[in-house]
C-alpha cells in the first residue's frame, strides 16, 4: 500500500500555521518551518550584564502553539534553508525535497506547500529564501501549479495581482487558507482527482489545446465571482471563491472514486 507523502510548509505569517494545522488535522504528516527572519536587534538588560537577543515567536509558530501543535515547529537559521536550486525535482522525474533545518541537519519531504504572509520584519535579501521554491503561473484554483510537481500555494486568492484579499477580513483569510490546506489533503490523500489539464489551463486563463472557448468563458466568469463584477454588495471575493472550491471538491471526488482514489504523490522517502 502507498505511503502517504510527507509535507514541508514555509512561512512565517498566520496562513503557513493554519495550513500546517489543516492538513495535520485531515491526517498527513506535516511540519512547519520557519524561515529566518530579519536579525533580532540586542536588548540591553542591565548595565552589570550583557545585552541579550530575543526573537518573538512568528503568528504561525503562537497559531500552532495554541493548538498543541508545538512540536511540528522548526526554526530556519540564517545559514540554512530551502532555496530554489537545491529543491526544484529533475526532470528525470519527482523525487523528495531536501531541506536543512536550524541544526544544519537535513530533512527530507515528499512536497512542499508555499505560504505568502507579509512580515515586516523581514529584510530583502531574505525575501527569496522566504518564498521557497520557485512557483508561478499557471495555478489552478491558486494552488497546483500547471508546471511544477510536487509544490504547492496555499493562502492565495486566484486572479488578485498580489494574491491579496481585499474585502476580506483576517477571518476571511484564515478560512481560504484552511479551504485550501484541506483540499491540498483531499488531492495528497488521493480523495481528489485534479480535472484534465485542458480545464486547468482554461480556469486559469491560458488556452488550452483544442477548442475550448467555452471553458475560457467559464473561467472569465468564475473570476467575476471572485472579484466583485457580479458579486453582490459587501460579498467577499472569498466567500465567492469558497463556494467554487466547494463545487471543484465534490467535482473531483466524483473523479477519485470513479478512478479508483489513487495516490497522486505516494511517498519516496524510505526509512535509512
């Protein structure tokens, strides 16, 4: 029987906390790792003792730590990390991803999930080993890249130019990264069955081979929903969303069960 893939999650901000949390609560191995933030400046205790460094515990570690979760939590030096040439999978096929934890230890994941979380904090030669692995358009649903296997997007609103949610509250971004998460478990546990890569390109505005007019046109209006075009006075773009991934997820269970419920990325990590 195939093992369940091993998932890696990078971010700081409240998104990467809710999804780790998502999928290990929908039964998938998942970890948090936190990616080093800007240097903690020293705080002078006292003029008989040395200056000390604190670092604040990022929202993604206390949202964890609130939920018992604290040992799902790995903090990413200054030296170590995950950056984009050392995690991108060969083209001779999917194999799992290695990252280096604050220890200088190396890990190995079957997958890992991309969080965006604006922080402050955080200086600009880090932004990169923040991000993680290279990830880009096409995304269908904001999530499953079109292009890059084994890596996802989490906490994204599909067709925002920044992926921002304007309109939203903080409890509308918490709920489209926990939808999120929860449908990156549906496909990882193999209960959701992505649709043809035809429809992906459509839903995500790329044409795609053949015709297929009518799902660009579906796709247009999928993303009126999200954006307001028809959206009802004061409705979110993600309420609108959310009622989408509700369709695609029962859309794509009807897909797995008709396939048999296969594992789309069982994992390749044996134990040494």
């Amino acid at each position: 029987m195939a093992q369940l893939p091993r998932v890696a999650v990078l971010g700081r901000g409240p998104t990467a906390g809710v999804t780790v949390f998502a999928l290990v609560d929908s039964g998938l191995d998942a970890r948090l790792f936190v990616p080093a933030a800007a240097p903690a400046r020293p705080v002078v205790t006292g003029a008989e003792r040395p200056a000390t460094v604190t670092v604040a515990p990022t929202p993604a570690e206390d949202y964890l730590r609130e939920r018992g979760l604290a040992d799902r939590i790995t903090r990413l030096d200054g030296d170590s990390g995950i950056r984009p040439d050392d995690t991108r999978p060969v083209d001779t096929g999917r194999r799992p991803f290695d990252l280096r934890d604050s220890d200088q230890q190396v890990t190995r994941w079957d997958v890992v999930v991309v969080t965006e979380d604006p922080v402050e904090d955080q200086a600009e030669d880090q932004v990169d080993r923040a991000a993680g692995p290279s990830i880009g358009p096409p995304l269908f649903g904001g999530v499953f890249s079109l292009d890059t296997d084994g890596v996802y997007r989490c906490g994204r609103l599909p067709g925002s130019v920044d992926g921002s949610v304007d309109g939203s509250d903080s409890a509308d971004t918490v709920r489209l990264a926990d939808a999120q998460g929860r449908w990156i478990s549906e496909y990882l546990r193999g209960r959701y069955l992505l649709p043809p890569r035809s429809v992906m390109l459509a839903a995500a505005g790329l044409p795609a081979a053949g015709p297929a007019s009518w799902l660009r046109s579906h796709a247009d209006r999928l993303r009126a929903s999200w954006h307001g075009r028809h959206r009802r006075p004061g409705r979110p773009a993600v309420q609108g969303y959310l009622r989408w991934l509700g369709a695609e997820l029962r859309r794509g269970r009807a897909r797995a069960a008709e396939g048999g419920y296969p594992i789309p990325a069982p994992s390749l990590i044996t134990a040494e």
